[in-house]
C-alpha cells in the first residue's frame, strides 16, 4: 500500500513502473540495463528514487572488480495507491452519503481502500493478521424491479444481523472490537475493459451530482 503522495508520484513515472514490473526477481541496475536496453547511469537514478521511497529493497551486494554491484528487488508483488494520498481532495464518504450513487459507493470503496490498507500496515509491524471477511460474486438481474427488491431484502438481512450481533459499549464492558461492514451491488465490468480516458468530474471532487449526490437513475 503506497499512503505518501511523493512515493505515490515515484511510482506512476512510466520507467520505474517497467523497473518495478522487472524486479519481480532479483537484479542489478547492469542486469536491468541490458534487459531493457538502457544506460547502467539512467537505470540507477531510477532505482534510488525507488529505494528512496521503500518500493524496492536491497538484497545483496556482490563486490564485482573495482566496484559493488547492488541487487535490488520490488518491496511487493503489486501495489495499491491509497486515497489517502490525495490529503482534502479524497473521496469522502460523509459527503451526501445516498446508498443509489454510484459516486457514493466510490468513496465508500476509497475509504475501504485506505482503512485496510492502514490496517495491513500496522499489522505487518506487529506481525500479527488482520481479522477480515469479503465475498466476492455475480448475480444476473432480468429486470430493474428484480434488482430493487433484491437491495430492499439485502438491506433487511443485514440489518437484522446487525442487530443480532452489534453491542454498544457500556462503561466496564469487556473486550469488543468495532468493526465496519460495507455491501455493495454494482454492475459487473468486463474483464477486457479500459477504465474511461476521458475527461469528467474530478476524481475525489466535493462537488456531486446535486444536494443528495444521486446519478443518473440507469447508473
């Protein structure tokens, strides 16, 4: 998870997102260098700026004539830009909250990203797991009126396990952890897909679509 709006900006730049792809394995910036065909000196900044910012990790040095050769490797197998690196300008889910927006559903996902990713975090430091729980799935509707009745018993489902399960906390209470639960039904995207180029609405914009924040009624 990349929460540092500079380490973010690090890398999104076009050649170390092809470093970070590359040093799945571990390698040199030689070896990088004749891989992809570029000066051993351009690789190298690019690798600093990197390590700077935690994206890749030493793993050796290996003493080569007159010099050392560092082998460096990606601190990840993928990552994930947090909203949060967005500081005021992040989706916020408190803003016209409207459980048929769309725009909504996305900043409830931002803050799904961000929180987790604040959570794994912490729970690396600690060595310790962090207690999650996510389904994953498609449900094919025939109509609009199918899927609306479908969210109204959802909505009661959950609403009455919240109620079974969920305890306020009184003085003196024991152990109890707060946990934040988020249901979303959207349309499946195709696999093959291209997320839109064009331009629209800033992205994390305070502004919506009107009062209740509502899209278009075909969203």
């Amino acid at each position: 998870m990349i929460s540092n709006a500079e380490a973010a900006e690090a890398s999104l730049h076009p050649m170390r997102r092809q470093l970070l792809a590359e040093l799945s394995e571990p390698r040199s910036a030689t070896g990088l260098a004749a891989r992809l065909g570029m000066p051993r000196q351009k690789v190298n900044y690019h690798l600093r700026i990197l390590e700077q910012h935690g994206l890749v990790e030493l793993v050796e040095e290996r003493r080569r004539g007159n010099f050392t050769e560092r082998v460096v490797q990606a601190s990840a197998a993928s990552y994930v830009i947090s909203p949060g690196t967005l500081g005021e300008m992040q989706p916020d889910p408190a803003y016209a909250p409207d459980r048929l927006s769309a725009r909504w559903l996305l900043a409830l996902a931002s803050r799904l990203v961000r929180d987790v990713g604040t959570l794994l975090a912490g729970a690396r430091k600690a060595r310790r797991a962090v207690a999650t729980f996510a389904m994953d799935g498609e449900i094919r509707f025939i109509s609009a009126a199918d899927r609306a009745a479908f969210a109204e018993e959802l909505s009661e489902a959950i609403t009455g396990l919240v109620a079974k399960y969920h305890r306020d906390r009184q003085p003196g209470d024991g152990e109890g952890k707060l946990h934040r639960l988020v249901v979303a039904v959207h349309p499946a995207v195709p696999a093959d897909a291209q997320p839109p180029g064009g331009r629209g609405s800033r992205p994390g914009s305070r502004h919506g679509p009107g009062p209740a924040g509502r899209d278009r009624p075909d969203q």
